[in-house]
C-alpha cells in the first residue's frame, strides 16, 4: 500500500515524519502541499488545515506526532518508540517539548521571519529589523529550551532509553530550521546537545530529507562554531 506525506518539507513536523519512515526503511511518496497556499480540498485531509497530512492508501491520518505513533504500530521494527512504560513517555514528552514549547517560538520569531518572509517576498535578504528581532529571540528566549535539552541528553549519546528514538528525531528536526535561519545553539555554552545535533543531523535520514532544501538553507553560512 503506497505511503504518502504531505507538506513541504522544510517544515520541521513533515521532516520529523520523512525521517522517521527513513529510519524504519520504508519508502514513500512525498507530495509538496504549502499550508499558506493548500490546494483546493486541502481541509478534507487536513481538517486543522496543517502540515504534515499522511495517506496509507486511502487512509488519512494528521499531525506529525500522531503519524509516527501510527507508523510504529503499522511498521514495529525498527522499534523507534521505548518498550519501557517511562521511558516511552519521556520520549513522548520530548515530542511535546518541541512541538509545544520550542518551535512556538522558534518558527515564527526566527525561521519565518528570516527565511520564509524574504523568499515569500522575492528578497534576497531579510528585513534588517527581523534579525535584530531574531537575534533578540535567540539571546533570550531560546537559551532555557537550549538548557533543558543539554541537562536532560546529559552525557548520553540519545535522549532515552540509550538508543535512538522517537524523542531525537522530534528535537533534531527543527533545529535544522533554526540553522536555516542562521543560529545554532553555541557549541561552548550547550556542548553536548550541539554535539548531539551535529550527529543526528549527519544521519543519511536527515541528510535524505534536507537534500532540497537549498534554497532555504543560505543563512546556515552564519554559523561559525
Ligand atoms: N502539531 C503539529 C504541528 C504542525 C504545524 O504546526 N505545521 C505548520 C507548518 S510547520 C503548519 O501547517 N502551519 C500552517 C497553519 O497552522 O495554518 C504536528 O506535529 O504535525
């Protein structure tokens, strides 16, 4: 039975889903549907009108961690979800800490602004003001989510369990939004989780799933450590 994702994959909840069928080996299609411009019908499959939707056949399904919950129970192995019961909803947590703490801020104060804005606007640059808003953001919104992620990944090589899972895929993915707009979590001030996103990022899965992305990733130059 063909599956199917829908939405652009810059955004960081379709990626977190393509990574996560990378992961489990299967293949799909991918179908680009933009959120701001969806195609005619968009809210019969995506009743919230967001991306990412995914297609099992005829089947629909919607958000992203509902998607990859799916795919764990459809596809078992790989095993990207811990067996055991705390760790399962540590990892489930960290979903959460993502999908409802970091990227609220993240996305719209740095992603949009420096990169969708400018791209949406035929500009070559952002607005001058937007950056020194972003930069703001990241000096001082940004750093208690950087601080969490650091103490809780402590000196281990994932976020549960001692293996990969659902919880690093979830957090790794919009960090690679956050590099498009030109940051990065310092590698002094939070060693381990830059450490962390520098191996998840260098996964054939992410590599897979970013290798278009070129026209959203200029600003990654910024980045200098
Ligand atoms: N919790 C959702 C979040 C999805 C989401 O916010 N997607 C954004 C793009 S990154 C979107 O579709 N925004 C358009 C809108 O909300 O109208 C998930 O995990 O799939």
């Amino acid at each position: 039975m063909a599956l199917t994702v829908l939405g652009g994959g810059v955004s960081p909840f379709v990626r977190k889903v393509r990574v996560f069928l990378a992961e489990k080996g299967l293949d799909y299609q991918h179908e680009n549907v933009n959120p701001f411009g969806p195609p005619e019908g968009w809210r019969e499959i995506s009743p919230l009108g967001r991306i990412p939707a995914f297609k099992d056949g005829d089947k629909i399904i919607n958000d992203s961690s509902v998607i990859c919950a799916y795919l764990e129970r459809r596809f078992p192995k790989p095993t990207l979800y811990p067996s055991d019961d705390y760790e399962y909803a540590r990892a489930v947590w960290f979903e959460e800490f993502m999908d409802g703490g970091m990227v609220p801020v993240s996305g719209p104060k740095t992603f949009f602004p420096l990169v969708l804005k400018p791209l949406f606007g035929g500009k070559a640059e952002p607005d001058p003001a937007d950056v020194a808003s972003a930069e703001k953001v990241v000096a001082e919104e940004l750093p208690k989510f950087f601080d969490y992620l650091e103490r809780e990944l402590g000196d281990n090589d994932y976020f549960v369990g001692g293996r990969l899972s659902i919880a690093d895929i979830a957090v790794a993915s919009p960090f690679i939004n956050l590099r498009y707009a030109g940051f990065a979590p310092e590698r002094k001030r939070w060693p381990r989780l830059r450490a962390f996103l520098d191996r998840m990022h260098g996964r054939p899965s992410f590599k897979a799933a970013t290798e278009q992305d070129g026209p959203f990733s200029k600003r990654s130059a910024l980045i200098h450590d």
